[in-house]
C-alpha cells in the first residue's frame, strides 16, 4: 500500500510540475450566455439584465509581431485556466501593420470567431501608436470597420476599439480624436446598431477627464483609459475619477505592470493599486501583452508554448500576477504551480570541483538538476528549457 501511495504521489507532483493547472471558473465557459447583449447604464457597463458587469481579460501584442499566441488553444486556456471573459486582438496599423500589411486582419477574424466559439467578449483594437492622429488612416478605419460590423455585428461578443492611443501635442480629443469618432462610428452603426465601441483619448489613452467634458452623443461608448504601473499614478486615478463623476464610461482597454515603455521592470505593488481602484469601481480591464516577447510586461517567456498550457517556468512574472489577479475575480481558487519539494531531501552541497556537474546546454531538458554555467553551479526549480541561468526571477537556483 506505501508502494502505490508512493508511486500516486509522484504522479501527482509529475502532473502539477508539467501544468500549471486547467480549473475551471464556474460558468466561465458560458459568459456571453450569461451576460449576453452589453450597454452602458448610468456611465456603467452592464449585461441585458441591467446588471454590472467587469470584464477581465489580456491583450495580445502587435499582431503582425507576436499573431502566433492568438489561437484558438491559447485562448481557451486562458479562458479555462486563467478565467478571462475579454480577449483582445491589437491589430496595429502602422510598425508593419494593417496599413502594410492589409492580411493581417485574419489574425483579427481568427480571435473574433475564436471568441464567438469560446462564448467569451473580444475587442477588434485599430491599435493607432507611432500614427499618432487617428485621422491619417480614418478612410482604411471606415473600411475596416464596416467589414468588421458586417462579419459580426450581429454577435454580442464583438466590442471595437477604433482608436487605440492618438498622442501628441496637436492630437487633442475636440480637435481630432472626436470628430474622428463621429465619422467612423456612423460606419459600424450602419451594420451593428448595438456592440460596445471604444474610443481612445488623448495622450495615449490618458486624458478621458477632456472627453468626459465633451462627450460623443452615442449611448454605448466608452472612452479608452491606459495606463503603466511602474510610470502612472496618483494624478491618472484622480483624472479617471473626474470622468465617472461626468458619467463617462470608462474602458481600461490596455494597462501594464511595467513602464510605459512596456519594460524596466515589474512594478507589482503599483500594480495591486491599480488593480483595487479598477475593482472598487467596476472598470473592465485587458493587460498588456499575451507575448514571449523579452519585456517586462510580456506575461509569457522566452520559448512558450503559443497554443497555451504554459508551465510556471513558461509565465513571466507579470504572467503569473495577471493569472492570479483574473482567477480570484473568475472564483478559482489560488494555485501553487511550482511542484513540492520533497522536505526529507536535504539541499545539495555544491561540489568543489564543478567538473563533476554537466555545462547548462539550452537544448536540454531540466527539471531538478544542477548544472555549471559563467562560473555559477545552478540547480533547476522546475521544468525548464532554453532560459539561461541568471534571471532571479526564472527556474534557476544559485548554488554557490
């Protein structure tokens, strides 16, 4: 019987140590079932009961960049595993974009009709950046949003964000950003009376107390707030309180753990500010960005696997504060991905001679050895291949 019991245990730590986990929220996989049509109420985003409603989810990266994480797989195990009910496809329009590159909309088409089967929200992002005016490509916004309408506007998942961050001294919201708005947004209504449209405000997505000032006369808008833990604080909470207080919807389409510039560093008790005034007031939020790329924000690591199951050693650390943050709004319970060590091993003692332990090769597979890498013996702390011993936060102990 102690054989058997044994033997289970190992399969158990073999399973927590290959996946993170695959819990399901209660009814996650039926949220615009449940929630279905949504509207703005009272400067509120609400189901077709009249019910509040907070949508939590990730953002994908530029598309024409990082397309292979948006996929069927991947969004299901966010779903499944983390509990989002928003995903976000950030289609850029400049940086080799739409614009550059006008089959880049499949990859949008792609997340949407995943969404629709996985019966979550999706935001269709026209992600306007180094393009700063939204008016130098408002003729291909016509387009493409009246395709976009047309394909879905009969379904309550879709949400479009026409305006992703306008920026610059000269882009203001009276001048550019809403009369921009007043002309493409005739264009969905046209094909989609009803879907949520998001608009961005001035620079990049900060100023909603300018368009709550002077807001667009359609009752299912909300104004786009971004912002970066580790940049924004205090002064951008009280601007966004400004704005609720006129009755501006309030969207936090994009948000960060990291600098503005998307890197240096994870900013993570900022980011637990921000993720409670979001909370006390009901704002629906996707994070930046669903990506191995090497940044801060990049909730993925280098080498993850793009259809998702990701492995602690595969999410980054604002990877793994997302998660836990979406599943505690999403009712699962907390998880401790990394494995159990085994308390009757004592650590090992590094060896005097290094020689005796293997050279870190980024083709191999570790899971508990040690190894000699820059002079460093350094011993696994979970599955891992390809990350390089050094990074404090990866899957790597030093030893001596």
């Amino acid at each position: 019987m102690k054989k058997i019991t044994t033997i289970f245990v190992v399969l158990l730590m073999t399973v927590a140590l290959f996946s993170i986990g695959n819990t399901t929220a209660a009814d996650n996989d039926s949220v615009v079932e449940e929630h279905g049509q949504l509207s703005i109420s009272n400067g509120e985003l609400v189901n077709e009961r009249g019910e509040q409603v907070q949508l939590k989810g990730m953002s994908s990266h530029g598309l024409q960049w990082y397309g292979q994480f948006v996929n069927y797989e991947s969004m299901k195990w966010l779903r499944d595993d983390w509990g989002i009910n928003v995903f976000r496809a950030a289609m850029y329009t400049s940086s080799g974009g739409y614009i550059d590159d006008p089959s880049v909309k499949e990859k949008v088409k792609e997340a949407v009709e995943a969404a629709i089967d996985l019966d979550i929200y999706v935001i269709i992002d026209w992600h306007i950046l180094s393009d700063n005016d939204p008016n130098i490509y408002k003729e291909e916004a016509k387009d493409f949003f009246d395709e976009m309408s047309e394909l879905y506007g009969d379904y309550p998942n879709v949400i479009y964000e026409i305006a992703n961050e306008p920026n610059g001294s000269d882009v203001t919201w009276g001048n550019q950003i809403k009369p921009y708005a007043e002309e493409v947004i005739p264009i969905i209504r046209n094909n989609d009376p009803n879907n949520i449209i998001i608009v961005g405000t001035g620079t990049w997505s900060q100023d909603v107390h300018h368009a709550a000032d002077n807001q667009l006369a359609d009752p299912n808008v909300m104004y786009a707030f971004h912002f970066y833990a580790g940049t924004h604080g205090q002064n951008l909470r009280d601007q966004v309180d400004y704005a609720l207080d006129q009755g501006a919807a309030i969207f936090v389409s994009e948000w960060g753990t990291s600098a503005a510039t998307g890197d240096g560093g994870v900013f993570l008790d900022e980011a637990q500010v921000w993720i409670d005034f979001m909370d006390e007031r009901n704002l629906s939020w996707a994070n930046w960005s669903l990506t191995h790329k090497d940044e801060s924000s990049a909730a993925l690591m280098p080498g993850a696997n793009p259809t998702g199951g990701w492995t602690e050693a595969e999410l980054s650390p604002s990877g793994t504060f997302v998660r836990e943050k979406i599943r505690e709004s999403a009712s699962i319970p907390p998880s401790d991905p990394t494995p159990p060590s085994d308390p009757g091993e004592p650590d090992p003692t590094p060896p005097s001679d290094p020689g005796e332990y293997p050279a870190w090769d980024p083709n191999q597979i570790y899971t508990n050895e040690i190894v000699y890498h820059n002079g460093q013996l350094w011993q696994a702390k979970w599955w891992t291949q390809n990350q390089e011993p050094g990074d404090p936060y990866g899957p790597w102990e030093p030893l001596n």
